[in-house]
C-alpha cells in the first residue's frame, strides 16, 4: 500500500493549503525583516511596519477595499468579531440579524452574540439561499444587519450576492459577506458593505485574516477578544500567495473543475453515496459526498492510511463534529461526509491514483461494518 509516486497527496485545501516555493521564500524572507513589533519607533519597528502596510495595500487592491478599510488582524474569530460587532454597533436599538442557513458557525456565533435574535433563511437544492424569504426577513425596523456568505466551503454554491445587495440597500441593512472560501479561487466579491477573507485558504500561513469594509459602511472600533499582535511574516506572505493565485488563477480554474468533475463521478460509483453536483456558479475546486452507511471519519482515515489527506464532517465549524449543518440544511443526513479541496499543484495524476484508492478505501472500511 505505497503512497502515490512516493508522496502524500493533500486533497483538504478548503480552508487551509499548502504553501508554494514562492509564498514559502517570502514568508521565511519576512521572518528575517520584519520580526520586530511593527508599533514601536525603532528602525527595525519601522521596516516591519512598512512590510506590513505593503501587504496591506497588496490584499486591499484584490479584494477592491479601501486600504485604510482594509484590517489586517490575528485570527478569522476576531476579524468576524470585528465585522459583525464592529457594525452592529453602529445601529442603536437594531438586536436582529439575517443570515442564512448555511452560513459558518463562527460567524454564527459572533452573531449570536451581538445581537437579540439571529433569523436564518433556508436554501434550496442547489445550496443557494431563498431571495424572497430573505427580503421578507429584512422587511423589519428591528435588523441590524444580513450575513450572506460569497461561496460555501463544504458544497463550493456562490451566493447571488448582487440580488441579495440589492435586497440590502433597499431595506437600508448593511450586507456582511463571508469570503473565506472564495478569495483566490473565483473573481472576489463585488457587492456587501463588508467581507472576510481568510488567507489560509489560498495558501498563505495561519496567523493572520482579513476584515475589509467598503465606503461609507459605519463600523465601530471592538477590543480584540484576546489581545495579540498581527504577524508580519504571515501577513507579507498572504499577501504574495494572493498575488500569485491571481496571476493564473482563471487557468487553474479551469484545471480544477475537469478535476472535481472527475472525483464527483467516482465518489458515485461506489456505491450508497450522496453527491453534491453544483447547478449554477460554484468554487473549482471544492466536491463533497455523503456516505449513506459508511463513517465519514472512518474512510477519511483509510485513504490517510492510503497517502491521501481529505476531509470528513463539517468544514464550517471549528470543533470536530461528523455532523454538517450544511447538508442538514440540504435535506440529507448530515453524517458520512467527505470533503475534497484541491489546490493548484494538484495533478491529473494525482486524482486518478485517489480514484483508485477511494474505491479500495471504501471496500475496506465496508469489510470493517457488521453483517446486515
């Protein structure tokens, strides 16, 4: 049972990807020149508040944010923290917040937090939410604010964000939009008040995140949850990866699609398994199935056995959990999942050794199950 072409295949980069040789050189550079705390005075503050500044100006530029609007912050909870309390702060006695049904936990629970009632809005089939139950909901004195996501990390949907913009402006509630999952991989959001983006997920290190707000969204100033600094290096490097990703990045897609097309087809033909097949836009990258009678988690360790790494559960929450609220929310168990998430050294050859190593993954995990 070796490893194809004697390497492990990375095949869980919906949230987290490895770093290319270039974003690597960069972030190991900036280690050397921008170590220093970037807000004190002394020259060595200085030139790592000038990398950091220029890593700024550089995700500002992609994402179309105002610089200035532009915050580079420790972790994705406090830059969700900082949007969605940052606005709801702004609006008096508004305590409701719309959000959809599929939307991160996280950024779900921030929003619990702040307001006095979160109202969820269901999505059909296809993953994308329900437009006129979602204008019924901002039909309302009492709403803070709406939570709409760009794309869905577990399903790859993107959002209608123009029409559900739209809705937004007309009931006067500013539109948050999460674009954790889509930054890197598809043309950035054009349309909300406010974003999040996460650089982890195109291949940048942890350590830093973004909170982006457009002109003239009013937005209040949050004490960090947990005081920290930003780190430099992190952030000089998410700054070339993202500028690396968006060289290329049409090509890639086009790459990826054939790819993820080509694993929906045989995640099917095992048998007694869910695909998740997109219907309108989607991500390129990202293909989800359920196992109907097998643990995800189970054959998620047989292919890691196998030298593939892919993800099992639900990629929208931060605990370890079988459960998807995702694909509740779709109307299938939400159990047996399995997510898959290419990045850009991804090959050809790579997916078809999987194919073969899921068909023998399933037939071993299903010898492990009793007899019926």
């Amino acid at each position: 049972m070796s490893e194809p072409n004697g390497r492990r295949v990375f095949l869980d980069a919906s949230g987290s990807a490895p770093l290319s040789p270039r974003t690597r050189e960069a972030f190991v550079a900036a280690i050397d020149e921008g170590w220093a705390d970037p807000e004190r005075l002394h020259s060595e503050s200085r030139q790592a508040r000038a990398l950091l500044d220029g890593a700024r100006e550089s995700i500002a530029a992609v994402l179309g944010s105002p610089v200035e609007r532009t915050l580079v912050v420790p972790t994705i909870g406090l830059a969700f923290d900082r949007v969605v309390g940052g606005i709801a702060a702004t609006r008096g006695e508004r305590g409701v917040i719309v959000a959809s049904a599929i939307e991160r936990r996280p950024l779900l629970r921030v929003a619990q937090r702040v307001a006095s009632e979160v109202v969820t809005v269901p999505i059909d089939a296809s993953g994308v939410i329900d437009l006129e139950e979602f204008r019924t909901s901002l039909d309302s004195d009492s709403v803070s604010l709406a939570l709409v996501q760009h794309a869905n990390q577990e399903i790859g949907t993107i959002q209608p964000l123009m029409e559900a913009h739209k809705a937004t402006v007309s009931a006067g509630v500013p539109l948050v939009v999460d674009a954790t999952a889509s930054i890197g991989h598809v043309d950035p959001p054009q349309h909300g008040d406010a974003l999040v983006a996460d650089p982890a997920d195109w291949g940048a290190p942890r350590g830093v995140a973004i909170a982006a707000f457009r002109a003239p969204t009013r937005f209040a100033p949050i004490p960090p949850m947990v005081i920290d600094k930003v780190n430099v290096p992190a952030a000089l490097a998410a700054a070339v990866a993202l500028e690396e990703r968006e060289e290329n990045r049409r090509a890639v897609a086009r790459t990826l699609e054939t790819l993820t097309c080509r694993l929906r087809d045989a995640a099917e033909s095992v048998g007694e398994t869910t695909v998740f097949r997109p219907t309108g836009p989607s991500l390129p990258h990202v293909a989800t199935f359920a196992c109907a009678k097998l643990d995800g988690e189970a054959l998620a360790s047989e292919l890691d056995r196998r030298g593939f790494a892919v993800g099992s559960g639900s990629a929208c929450t931060t605990e370890p959990s079988p459960q998807s609220h995702v694909w509740e929310a779709l109307g299938v168990s939400g159990s047996g999942i399995v997510r898959i998430g290419l990045h850009p050294a991804i090959t050809t050859a790579d997916v078809e050794a999987f194919v073969v190593a899921l068909g023998e993954s399933v037939e071993a995990v299903r010898g492990f199950l009793p007899p019926r």
